[in-house]
C-alpha cells in the first residue's frame, strides 16, 4: 500500500503547490479588490497565505512528505546496494 502513495507522489506535489498558490493569489485579489496596490498585495498574499497553506492543507502536505520519504528510501537503498556491488560483495546487500 506504501507503493501506491510513492506512485502519486507527482500528482499530490502538484496539487500541493497549485492550492498554495490559488490560496497566494486569492489572498492577493481580495486585497487588490479592497484597493491595496497589487504588488502590495502580492507580497502581502505571499507573506500570509504561504504560512497559512501549511496549516489548511495539512493533510496533502503529509501525503507528499510521505511520498517524498518513500522515494529517498528507494534511493538510498538503491545508493547501497551499489556501493556494495562496487565493493565486490557477492550479494550485492550491505553489511
């Protein structure tokens, strides 16, 4: 079942980084449609809503962040298990 979330790894980052930056830019358009200037308001957008992105979407940010372990996981027992083989181990396992 832990494959199943590493394969989605690239769609839930995706969704993760365009709902931060929806929530950025509605963030920003409210405050320019109360008549902030917008570059005021984007840095006031980016300032609020990325902090607040971490709270709200919770949830999506530990879907990748179990992804992303997962990867580096495969990674690094990958990384091993060729180091291993260069080192002339016939299993090709570390000790």
């Amino acid at each position: 079942m832990s494959d199943v979330k590493a394969d989605h790894l690239p769609r839930d980052l995706t969704l993760y980084l365009l709902a931060r930056f929806v929530l950025v830019g509605v963030i920003a358009g409210a405050l320019s449609l109360a008549g902030v200037p917008l570059l005021v308001a984007l840095l006031i957008g980016l300032v609020v809503g990325l902090p607040l992105g971490l709270l709200l979407f919770r949830p999506l940010n530990a879907r990748v962040t179990a992804g992303l372990a997962k990867r580096n996981e495969k990674r690094a027992r990958a990384r091993a298990q060729l180091r291993a083989q260069l080192r002339g181990d016939a299993a090709g396992q570390p000790e």
